[in-house]
C-alpha cells in the first residue's frame, strides 16, 4: 500500500492518502473530489456509502470532517483524461465571466444564473465551479457552498484554502444561538397575499430519496431544526413579493418553507402549486423559480474585514414583477 500526501494516478491498486494541514475540517466528500479529479459527486458518494473509501481503517460518512493526519483510502478509479471531457462551450465561458460581481485576492462571487448547476455530475458536464476553473486555469478554486440549479444569485468561489476554511466554519455557526455566520437574504415572490410584517418559520425538515435517487424535503419532526424568516416587500397582482432571511441552509429550506405556510414559491415545479404556476407562465412569462439568492454578509479574519455582498435581481425576473404590477 502507498502512503502520498498528493494525489496520484488512478492505478491497479488503491491508495492511502495522509490529509495535509491545509486540510483539515474539509468534508471527506469534497477531500475525495479533489484528490479523484474529474470524478462526478454520484461516483464519489457511491464509492462511501460502499465503504470503498475508508478513514483511518473505518467507513465514513460524505459529510465527516476531516482531520489533519487521517489517513484515507482511496480505491482505484478509471477516470478519463480532461481532454476527454472537453471544455465549456465559449458563449458559456463568456456568460459566466460576465457573472461574476465581486473579486478580491481571497474570493470572487457570481450572480449565477438560474439553470445553471453549481457543480457538474448526474448528467451536467459543466457546472459554475467547471466553467471557472475553465477560465482560471492557474488558480486553486473550491466552491464555498451550494445553491439549487433552478435558483439564481450569489455563489461564492474561495481562492485560497483559508478562506475556503473560515467560510465554511461560518455556515455551520447557528445565527439565532452564535449571532456569528453568514447573513444569508433572499428575494421570492410567493403565491398568494401573505400576511404584512415578519413571518418566522420554524419548522424541522428531513431529506427523503424518491425512485431514481431525486431529492424531496419535507416537514418532520425528525429533521433537522430550520428557520426562516419572510417580509413582504410588496403585493402585485394578487401574488407577494418577499425578502427571505435565513438562519439555517437546509436542502431546499425556502421553498419547503413557504410550501408549509400555504404560499409556494412562485414557479416552484417542485414544491409549488401547479395551477398557480401555470396562470403566472401564462399571463407574466414566469419560467423558472422566481427565487434569487440576493445578499451574503460576513466577516473573515475572524471579524476585521467586513463582506457586503449583492447580487442583482436578474433581467427576467424583474420583467415578471413588472407586468404584475
């Protein structure tokens, strides 16, 4: 058995690979799509839940913490060349660059569009992550978090491990117990008149797998504890539009959310109400899920340099909040 502080080539045998400093606290699951390189996240997960991957001797979940000095085993993967896979397309690349709203030595933001995943695997070859490590060839690039393909807005890239690290240290802080984190505000238009003010969701919610291995969340006792907050910005046409604040990122937590207050999110195929959706495609050209990922508020070097970031509403959307009016 080999014993390697860096990746190696997919070979006949696996590889015992020793997590360095600059590692320490990442999720095994993104440790494993670093070191298996063009490896697709269902490949990734599929090798651990087998228990092909192990740590320190033992299985172990995706989403276990790593620690500096674990030592994890990694089973051999034929993975094609990247010249295999090819490159974004050049309008693509071009639309992404264009996406991005904010860049400093540390991070750079998108305004990503609604359609567009996070990150390739299940079918995409090329999500937001992909394309800009397409068009920064030369730099070390982690997706800090994750939003829904279907939800567009703000998406933080880290370009330097240390901020991947502090970034990710301050999305696990509970805002209602630490006041620390992350500021996270949404902008959704949801169906129906909501009721004027403040309204706080608390609701546990647990990720259930339908046939074919998709996704569904639900209300349960037995989820994770979750929080929401939603303020009527203003009514048009009989529908609410709303800024959402969140204190946990749970899987699909707005939308499940506003589904369980009775005022689905506006072109929520998923979650939301079928003949309500169809009225707003119909009448105001809604598409896609009217759900945007507006603002993000934090602080790195543990408190002394302040982030305000915003993402604008994009074009399509502020169409629709036009002919509601």
């Amino acid at each position: 058995m080999t014993r390697s502080d860096t990746p190696a080539a997919a070979g006949p045998g696996a590889r015992t690979v020793r997590v360095p400093e600059d590692r320490d606290g990442q999720r095994l699951d993104n440790f494993l799509l670093g070191q298996l390189k063009g490896a697709p996240r269902s490949l990734v997960y599929k090798l651990v839940r087998s228990g092909q991957v192990r740590v320190n001797g033992g299985r172990a979940k995706a989403e276990r913490k790593l620690a500096a000095g674990d030592e994890v085993r990694i089973p051999p993967v034929r993975l094609g060349e990247p010249s295999e896979k090819g490159t974004p397309p050049a309008g693509f690349l071009k639309a992404m660059e264009a996406a991005i709203v904010f860049e400093d030595a540390r991070l750079l933001a998108l305004n990503k569009p609604s359609g567009v995943a996070s990150h390739g695997g299940s079918g995409i070859s090329f999500g937001a992550i992909e394309t800009m490590r397409a068009l920064r060839p030369n730099q070390a690039l982690e997706l800090v978090h994750r939003l829904d393909r279907d939800t567009s807005g703000l998406l933080i890239i880290a370009k330097k491990r240390s901020a991947l690290a502090e970034l990710q240290a301050l999305l696990r802080e509970e805002r209602a117990v630490t006041g620390g984190g992350i500021t996270k505000r949404y902008l959704a238009l949801l169906t129906g008149r909501m009721p004027d003010g403040v309204m706080s969701v608390e609701a546990p919610l647990h990720v259930g797998l339908r046939q074919g291995g998709e996704r569904h969340v639900q209300v349960n006792p037995a989820g994770k504890p979750s929080l929401s907050h939603f303020k009527v910005l203003e009514r048009r046409g009989g529908q609410s539009y709303c800024e959402v604040r969140i204190e946990t990122g749970r899987t699909h937590q707005i939308r499940v959310h506003a589904q369980h207050i009775g005022h689905p999110i506006a072109g929520d195929d998923k979650y939301g109400d079928p003949d309500a959706n169809k009225r707003l495609r119909e009448q105001v050209g809604l598409k896609r899920l009217f759900l945007h990922a507006s603002t993000l508020e934090f602080a790195l070097d543990g408190g002394k340099a302040p982030y305000l970031l915003n993402a604008p509403l994009v074009p399509e959307l502020i169409d629709v909040l036009d002919r509601l009016a």
